[in-house]
C-alpha cells in the first residue's frame, strides 16, 4: 500500500501535503482503491473558508458517492481543474496529479492532529 512518509493523513483518508501555510488535498491511495473508478469530483467551495471535518466536495466512483472532509481549517483557493476532464487521474496517482484542492490554513495548531504515515498505516492494516 503506497502511503508516502512526507505526507499527513486523516481518518477519512485524505492525505495533506504542508508546504508553509498552504495545505494541498487529495485523497490516499487506500480510499481511490475502496472506492473504485472514479468518474468525477466535485468541489464547489472554491474561494471558501471552511472549517476542519466540513465537507468540501464529493467523488463519485462507478457505484458510490463519497463526501471529502476538510482535513485543516482555511481557505480554499485553488482547484486542481485537471480532474474535470481526467477524474481517473485521482486511481491513476493519487499523490500527484490526482491531487484535489489548495487550502490556506486558518489555524496551523490543527497541522499536529493529523496522522502520521505510521499512523495511517495502523489506521488501514498495512
């Protein structure tokens, strides 16, 4: 199970990348493979601030809908828009082009209530 060591993870198995004060979102290798062929993501809280475990999208696979949960508290100011015409890029590479939104976060102290890859490791049995 691909889960990269410098990356943060949450129970809902979005994964968190940190760069100063802008969190890039996606979900983990763990949740494309649950869920299935994804055929569209859908975001429509850009230019939004939302707080953390406040839904801020959905994916829908060939059998499911899921709702996306916003791992740290902030403004969403970039959509990754590659994903309206290749939405199979979030099965294809989760952590890299499949990535979903760029968040500034409001509240750098909930960076530390995020899981670490051992941690999200224990989380799926991997």
């Amino acid at each position: 199970m691909n889960v990269p060591a410098n990356l943060k993870y949450t129970k809902d198995h979005e994964w968190v990348s940190i760069e100063g004060d802008v969190a890039t979102v996606g979900i983990t290798h763990f949740a494309q493979k649950e869920l299935g062929d994804i055929v569209y993501v859908e975001v429509e809280t850009l230019d939004q601030t939302l707080d953390k475990d406040e839904v801020f999208g959905t994916v829908e696979a060939v059998k499911t809908v899921s709702d996306l949960f916003l791992p740290l508290t902030g403004e969403i100011f970039a959509f990754n828009d590659d994903l309206e015409s290749n939405p199979e890029s979030v099965n294809s590479d989760p952590y890299g082009a499949g990535w979903m939104i760029k968040v500034k976060i409001s509240n750098p102290a909930e960076i530390d209530s995020l899981l670490s890859s051992e941690s999200y490791k224990e989380l799926i049995g991997a």
